[in-house]
C-alpha cells in the first residue's frame, strides 16, 4: 500500500474530550442547544422574536452562526424533548458550522436524554458530523476535531465522562468502517484488506488468521474461490476473534461480505454511478472488522467471532460462467445463474466455517441486493432472520444507534424459487422479493442457528451530508454490531 488507507485512525489518536462546568471559558466555536419553544440560552445574543426573523426556529439540526467577542455563538436547533439521536443529529450540525476550529464548545448534552447516551451522542455526532475521507488529497481541506469540551454541572461529570469515552470508542469504529469503504479498489485489494486486519488486531488484542488462496482450496470454499475465479488478485478469508477478560456470556458470530470490487463479473453491471460505487460493496466487511476494535475497549461480555469474505469480481477467460456449478465449504452445490448475485456466495463459506465454530448466534451483514435499495431507500437497511430474539436484540440495537432497519419476513413458499434443475440450489430466484430470496439462500447454510441478516445495500452511502451520516461512505452497521454484542447474551 502507498498510502495510510485509514486517515481516521491518527484523528483519534489526537482527539481528546473534556467536561467543564456551565460558563467555563469556550474555544471560537461555542454551540449552545436552542429548543423549539421555551426559553433561549443566555448566550445566545438575540431572543426568541430575533431568532425567528433569521429564520431559525430551533428544529433538529437547524444551525445559526452569530458573532460574539473571540469567536462565534452555534446556535443549534435540537427541537422539544430531545433524544439521544436527534442530539447526535443537531452536533453534527454543529461541527459542520463551526467547520474551521479545532476546538468545539457546546452544552447540547445538557439538553435532554440521560446525561451519558447524550454524551456519547454528541461526541459522535461532531466526529462523524466533522469525517472527510481525504486520503488521497494532496491538500486536505477538513480541520480535524481536535477537543471537545462538553459544559455539563459538576454532579453530572462522571457520568458525562463515561458517556463520552463510549462516543469517541464508537466514533472512531464508524470511521474506520468509512475510510475502508471510501478507499478505492485499486488501493485496497482483498490481501490488503487482509493486511491491515492482521495490523488491527495487533493494535486491539485480537487473534487473527487469515486464509490464503491455497489454503482456501483446501477448505473447500467454493463459494469464494468461484466469485474469485476471474481474478488476477488472490482472495482471503480471515477470521478474528474477540475473547473478553472475564467468563464470556456467550458466542457470538459476525459474518461480513468484502467484496472488494463487484464489475458484476460475467453479468457485467452497466457503467453508471451505482458501478462506480462497487468499491464500497466490502462495506459488511468494513463494519464487521471496525466493531472487532471497539470490543475490548468497551469491554463486551461476550465472545465474538468475525468471518471476512474477501474477492473482487472481475469477467475474464478465467471467470466463472453462468451454469457453472460451484461445491460451497459445506458440501452443498450451486448452480451459477447470475454472477452478479456473488456476495451469498462468498458469505455461504463463511456462515459455514462460523457454524463449525459452534457460535451461539450469527449476525450478517452485506450489501446485498439491489431489491432491498429499491424498497427501503438509502435510510433503512433490511432486516431478516430465523429467531425473534435475534432480531429484536438488533432492532433494538437500531433504534440506540440510529442506524435504521425494517423487518422484511423469511418468507420459505419464496425457496422454490432457487430450486435447480442440476444443483442443490441456485444463487438467484425469480424477478421479485430479490432481498427476500437473497436471505434464504443464506438460510440454508445458516441451519438452526439463530441467526439475522443486514442487507445494508441502500444505506452504504449518503448522496450529501445528513445529519450524522457525511457523503459518501456511512460506515452504517458498525456501531449497530458493537451494541449488538454488548447486549447479546446466549439463550439458555
């Protein structure tokens, strides 16, 4: 690699948080909470009345800059009865306002919510408001956070202080899962990708191995080796495990599809925008091995396994052809129908060496199907799975993180759909139900396991900064699994 393909990391490294009481002398950038009725802070240079002639009318995320001596008052819109994610919504406003100062000021935390979930909130809403992927520019133009002072009173500190700790831990995973996304495929190839795994888990406690084409022959992944098959760049699977200090509560399984560039294959995608995205379409991936950071730091109770599917997929003389049948880690063939349905194959491999490793649950996550973009939008990811609980825990985990899912149903009359004519199954059905039909191909290899599947194809990316989520890469699902293994717990 010629370049730091992880440009987040070094801003986390350098970023630093702080609690000081109300009053306490502010950096240029001070962003005080404004709700929608009531009373204006006294900081705030004009009242309700001069408010509203600007046009500010204090809903989520609405900013107004106004000039004060050393600097500017943030105005910022958090509405009435604010939560957790409409702060972290209006502090990413407000990092993007004050988007020329390094250090940022602000009393939002004390707007509503428990003082620590809105600690977090608004330490993740400035570090995601404020993220730039800017590797590969000569002369970056994003001024890095470097502190954060949250003003919360004295007898709120600690709490404070442990909410934002979680923030900035959860932050830096979402970056992380953003640089890898937004890193372009020529720079980061499937043994890349691999590369800067084997680093992270140096850096976080974590063991890693990490298999070679050679090696994956052996296996008998098929799956991944067909997708592969039209390559000149060796795939890799790579397994991570988490194991924490204390009697884990449980194991759990993430399981993330890296494909590190999808032309389509022989079922050539058109040029068009959504084909010049197809960098992105390791996102699962990136989200799987960005959550893996976090778990020692937060000290997740449970035992944590990651499957990392990694190929491109490339048409060439080599590639894998439509009917080309392909014998999967677990014994099962499949007949080929479409090589542009690759991701629930390098994922069956996967699914099948986490079921060997006897995991209490899996969680997936891919960008998978086209059908779940056109049904949801690029807001709500796919939800599907086999166990109520299962998919509870990660709605659940949704709705803190505010990465936004649906649940679709695991609809088995749709099965006969993938039935073949020479095959145990085919990687495709019929023209609709696409996200559905993707799931319970997966399903199959899933068994009784409980087991859920993000189809995170519509949320990857953001086509303009939205609140917490800047364009391009969102880094969705990275924080969403974090929580998901703090609050896991295996049936008993």
């Amino acid at each position: 690699m010629t370049f730091d393909p992880i440009p987040s990391r070094a801003l986390f490294e350098d970023v630093s948080v702080r609690v000081a009481p109300p009053g306490a002398g502010a950096g240029r950038a001070l962003g005080l909470a404004v709700t929608a009725t009531g009373e204006v802070p006294s900081g705030v240079p004009l009242d309700r009345a001069g408010l509203t002639e600007w046009g500010f009318r204090g809903s989520v995320g609405e900013v107004l800059i106004l000039p004060r001596e050393g600097g500017a008052v943030v105005a910022t819109g958090v509405g009435d009865d604010p939560s957790a994610a409409s702060l972290r919504d209006a502090a990413a406003a407000f990092a993007r306002a004050a988007g020329r100062d390094d250090v940022l000021t602000t009393d939002l935390v004390g707007a509503g919510a428990s003082v620590a979930s809105a600690a977090q909130a608004v330490v993740e809403g400035i570090l995601l408001g404020r993220y730039r992927y800017d590797a590969l520019k000569t002369d970056p133009s994003t001024v890095p956070v470097r502190e954060i002072v949250l003003l919360v009173a004295d007898e709120s500190a600690d709490d404070a202080r442990r909410g934002a700790d979680r923030g900035v831990v959860l932050a830096r995973a979402a970056s992380l899962s953003r640089d890898l996304a937004s890193t372009p495929a020529g720079h980061l190839t499937a043994p890349d990708l691999a590369d800067i795994a084997v680093w992270l888990a140096g850096e976080h406690g974590l063991d890693i191995e990490v298999f070679d084409q050679e090696a994956l022959i052996e296996m008998g992944c098929g799956g991944l080796l067909g997708v592969n098959a039209g390559s000149v760049v060796e795939p890799r699977m790579i397994v991570i495990r988490y194991v924490p200090a204390t009697e884990p509560t449980g194991h759990l399984g993430f399981v993330g599809k890296g494909i590190t560039y999808d032309s389509g294959g022989i079922s050539l995608k058109p040029s068009n925008a959504m084909h010049a995205a197809m960098k992105m379409d390791m996102s699962g991936a990136g989200a799987v091995l960005a959550a893996m950071t976090a778990l020692a730091d937060l000290d997740v109770p449970v035992a944590v396994s990651a499957y990392l599917a990694c190929t491109d997929n490339m048409p060439s003389g080599s590639a894998t052809k439509l009917g080309d049948v392909l014998t999967s880690r677990s014994g099962r063939t499949i007949e080929v129908v479409n090589t542009d349905a690759e991701g629930r194959l390098v994922m069956a491999d996967a699914i099948a060496l986490a079921n060997e490793d006897g995991v209490d649950a899996i969680v997936d996550i891919a960008t998978l199907t086209g059908a779940a973009l056109a049904a949801l939008g690029m807001l709500t990811a796919a939800v599907i799975g086999n166990d109520d609980r299962m998919l509870d825990l990660v709605e659940a985990a949704a709705e803190h993180t505010d990465e936004q899912v649906w649940r679709l149903p695991l609809d088995r009359r749709y099965r006969k759909q993938l039935d073949s004519e020479v095959a145990d199954i085919k990687n495709l059905g019929g023209e609709y139900a696409g996200a559905i039909t993707a799931a319970l191909f997966l399903a199959e290899w899933v068994g009784d396991t409980p087991w859920t599947h993000l189809d995170i194809a519509g949320t990857m990316r953001s086509d303009a900064d939205d609140a917490w989520r800047t364009k391009g890469a969102t880094g969705f699902g990275a924080r969403l699994l974090v929580e998901v293994a703090s609050t896991f717990a295996a049936a008993r």
